[in-house]
C-alpha cells in the first residue's frame, strides 16, 4: 500500500517551479524535461497518455517556456536564437 501511494502523489506530468523543485529531487526519479507554454494543456494530454506505463521510473515535468527563455537570458545572456538547440 505505500508503494502505491508513494508512486502515486504526484501528477504524472508536472509542472517544474522553483518552489516545487525540492518535492521532484525527495522522488530520487530522473526528471524528463518538456519545454511547453503555460495552458498548453492538448499538449500535456498527449504527454501523459505517452508516458503512463512510465510511471514510479521518472518524472515527467515540463517548464514554461516563456520562464525558461527568461531564465537563460537573464542569467547566461542566452538570447532564444542563440538558444534554440537547448
């Protein structure tokens, strides 16, 4: 029963904030990132349905890309062209 309710406590995909980072590092899971706009909710449906039998194996998170594009050209001059490949 634990396994279960720990597997389970969180979403299948999540949204990755600063404020919830430390909750997704307590998992002990790898993060696997998508990139998506805040609302983009068609989007998080068809992850979800693409991740479920990996479910309790990682975590799937997605950042919203315009904080994402913020954060990289606040902190490493990182204009979204230059960017692109990240």
């Amino acid at each position: 029963m634990e396994e279960f309710v720990n597997k389970n406590k969180y979403p299948l995909v999540s949204e990755f904030t600063a404020e919830n980072e430390k909750k997704f590092d307590e998992r002990n899971l790898d993060k696997m990132f998508f990139g998506l706009y805040k609302g983009d909710t068609e989007s998080i449906q068809i992850i979800r349905e693409g991740v479920k039998d990996f479910a309790g194996k990682y975590s799937f998170v997605w950042v919203d890309v315009k904080v994402l594009w913020t954060f990289l050209n606040s902190n490493f001059g990182c204009e979204a062209a230059k960017c692109a490949a990240l």
